[in-house]
C-alpha cells in the first residue's frame, strides 16, 4: 500500500498550518473538503479493522500498520470485540 495513517496525519497538520499562514490562508471550502475526504479514510480504516476482529485474520492492507501477529488467536478478537460492546 502506498499510503499510511501517517500520511493521512501529515496532510492533516499541513492543512492545519495552511488556515495559520497569515499571509496566505487556505481557503475554508478547501480545508473542510480535505476534512471530510479524510474522515471517510478513517471510517474505512475503522471497518478494516472491525472486520479483522470479527473474523479473527489480522491481515490488513497496511495503511494502519500491523499491531497483532497474522496468526493472532481467535481469542484476542472475541475480548476485543467483547469490551466494544458486541459491535
């Protein structure tokens, strides 16, 4: 995978520094759409990692990197998924 939750971090601070540029701000519209395009990134990264709790496979597509071994026991989905609530 080419990009990773550290980019989507580093887009996200220089939008940040872009509205503080007093000299040159980034327009609102602009900053809001970068906002928005990001939160869909997360929200699919969220459902990944949802989906590897419930069927127990640890292989992501690497833009969250991998925190659990590939052959991680069923076991640490089920409390994961258990102290979600059963979500």
């Amino acid at each position: 995978m080419k990009n990773k939750i550290s980019d989507l971090r580093d887009h996200l601070f220089a939008v940040l520094e872009a509205l503080q540029d007093e000299e040159k701000p980034m327009d609102l519209e602009r900053a809001r759409t970068a906002a928005q395009v990001a939160q869909v990134i997360v929200n699919t990264a969220t459902a990944e990692t949802k989906h590897m709790q419930v069927t127990g496979r640890f292989e992501g597509t690497g833009f969250i990197p991998d925190a659990l071994p590939v052959e991680a026991p069923k076991s640490v989905a089920l409390r994961s998924i258990s102290r979600e609530g059963g979500r």
